[in-house]
C-alpha cells in the first residue's frame, strides 16, 4: 500500500485499539486492546507536531495514502485477530473438566490458535461506502468487529474519529419485549435523548414496514421483520462511521430499495458506511468502493467495485454478472 501521507492524530478521535510484537504494558494480557488516556493522547499530539505519529509507542509509523484527499475516518494498519481455542482435540473445556483437572493436577488444555485476521491495512475517508466481500469464514464478520473495537488486536493498530455503530445480524434485540420498546432501548443505548427516541419513533416505525407488529414481542416477528427493524434503528441516528453486517440479506426488493437510499443519504452526509453482504448487487448498487478478503488477507481493494467483484466471482467459480440488462442477484461463498 503506498505509505505517503501522514495521518492526523485529531483530538476527537473516541477509539483507538493497538498491540505491538514488543510485549503489553503494565502487565495486560495478550491481545487485550488498550484505549489512550489523556497522557498518551498529549504524547501522540506532540509526536504529531514533531512530525511522526506513531502507533500506541511501539514503534510502527503509521502513514498511509488517504486516496481521494478527504479526512480519514477509519485507518487499519497491519491488524491481525486471532481467536484461541481452548481444549482444541477432545478436552470440550467446561466447567467439570476444568475442575476434574485442578483435582488431578493436570496441565491446562491444548490450545488452537485460529489466525481470522493477518496483516490488514487500508484507509477509509468521510463520505466512503465499503462493500466488505469474501467467502464464509474469510473474516468479514472479524473485521467490523474489530473496527468497532468489539474485538482485541493481536497485533497492530485501528484509528477511528468518532464511535462506530455496528448493525449484525445478531444485533441485540429482546425477545419478550415488543418492537415499540426495542425502539426505545436501541435509540437511548445508541446515545440519543429520550425527546430524540420520541420524536424519531413514527419514522423508525414507518421506514421498518413491519406495521402493527410493532406492539407484539419480537418473538412473533419473521427474520426479515427483525433484521428491517434493527436497520430502522440504526439508520435513524446519523453515525460518522456505520457498519451493516449481513442485516439486507432478508429484505424485499421494497426495503433494499429503501435501504439503498439511505445508505447514499448517510454518504452524502459524510458518513462512512461498511456493508458485509453476499448480494453483490446490493454492494455493487451500495458501495464506491471494495474490499476483497480471503483467509483473513486481502485479495483486492479499490474503488473499480464491478472490476473486483468480477475478479472475486472468477476466483470463486460464480456467475458472471449481468449488467445493462436485467439485474441478477448474484451470491457467492
């Protein structure tokens, strides 16, 4: 990747997770992100002043072409996860086999270290729209929730300028609760006033289309009810950096019409937009720009989105896609 413009440290940037290969300070534990408190944010700014910002004090230089000349919103540098498996080859690692070790003094169990994420970089700019494309098990999934800072780095380091909300497919919702409530619990847990909540509320319920359904339990709800619901909610606050995981892939031809609109609202109000979703169509129609991952690397990326969606569809025994005629919905992996 080019490395010729150095990122701004800004003083409002809310999150920022690193881990370096020289060892954790103050005793933590591996792969544990670490948030920059006041003092480190002071030593970062002055390092920015001297003309080096560097990644959380170990040493990586973190300068990165932005591409199209905006103000970066998100920046990944050489990030890997890796998820621990414990008791891998028949130890299934409960509570009673845990306990029947420390009675017998055994060793702790095998561990499977599964690398999801190796050596990721790339900068986002306000206003960019990335379609997250790959395979199942390629680490889309990983990414975002990384990005949002759900997950810990291993190694490397991620740069947001403001909170990232990210919208999943498992997104938290109540069951015994109705969809009225929902609304109210995702609207205050997203940040807004109680009077914002009130006075968005017919919008979030009109724009979801599940209609009456909104005063029963979300038990009753369809799949596609719900995941139309938790987009509702989501899009109905104005995020500087808004990842959808999978939440379009049940929508009618209706909502991702919808969905599709307001993904360019939320672009043309300079918002970033990441969206995971096997519907090459709808990150074709979505997105200006693409990132191809597999087995946790990046294949491709750029901003030619129908040339790397052929190219990833070519690699992964998919269709051709139709363009200028009919749309075909298009899935692969």
């Amino acid at each position: 990747m080019p490395r010729s413009a150095v990122l701004e440290t800004r003083e409002h940037r809310s999150y920022r997770s690193c881990n370096g290969t020289s060892g954790n300070r103050k005793g933590g534990l591996a792969g544990k992100a670490t948030v920059g408190s006041r003092g480190e944010a002071e030593r970062v700014r002055g390092e920015k002043r001297s003309g080096t910002d560097r990644c959380c004090g170990h040493g990586n230089v973190l300068s990165m072409s932005t591409g199209n000349g905006s103000e970066p919103t998100v920046i990944v540098d050489d990030l890997h996860v890796v998820y621990r498996v414990y008791g891998a080859g028949g130890d299934k690692g409960t509570a009673a086999t845990a306990l029947m070790r420390v009675v017998k003094r055994q060793r702790r169990p095998s561990v499977r270290e599964v690398a999801a994420i190796r050596g990721v970089s790339f900068v986002v700019n306000h206003g960019d729209a990335i379609g997250v494309i790959g395979r199942n098990g390629s680490g889309k999934s990983t990414l975002l929730q990384a990005v949002a800072g759900l997950l810990p780095p291993e190694k490397g380091c991620v740069y947001t300028s403001g909170q990232a909300a990210l919208l999943g497919v498992n997104a938290a919702l109540l069951d015994d609760l109705t969809g009225e409530r929902n609304v109210v619990l995702g609207g205050l847990a997203m940040g807004m006033s109680p009077q914002e909540v009130k006075d968005r509320y017919e919008s979030i319920v009109e724009f979801s289309g599940v209609g009456n359904f909104i005063d029963y339990p979300m038990r009753t709800y369809s799949t596609g009810m719900a995941q139309r619901l938790r987009f509702s909610i989501a899009a109905a606050k104005t995020h500087e950096i808004l990842m959808i995981d999978e939440a379009l892939a049940t929508g009618d031809a209706n909502f991702r019409a919808k969905s599709h609109e307001k993904i360019m609202q939320l672009r043309a109000e300079a918002g970033t937009v990441f969206l995971v979703a096997h519907n090459l169509g709808e990150i074709e129609a979505s997105c200006n720009r693409v990132i191809w991952l597999e087995k946790g690397k990046i294949m491709m990326q750029g901003y030619d989105v129908p040339g790397i969606i052929d190219a990833y569809l070519e690699a992964t025994g998919g269709e051709p896609r139709q363009r200028g005629g009919v749309e075909v919905d298009h899935t692969a992996g």
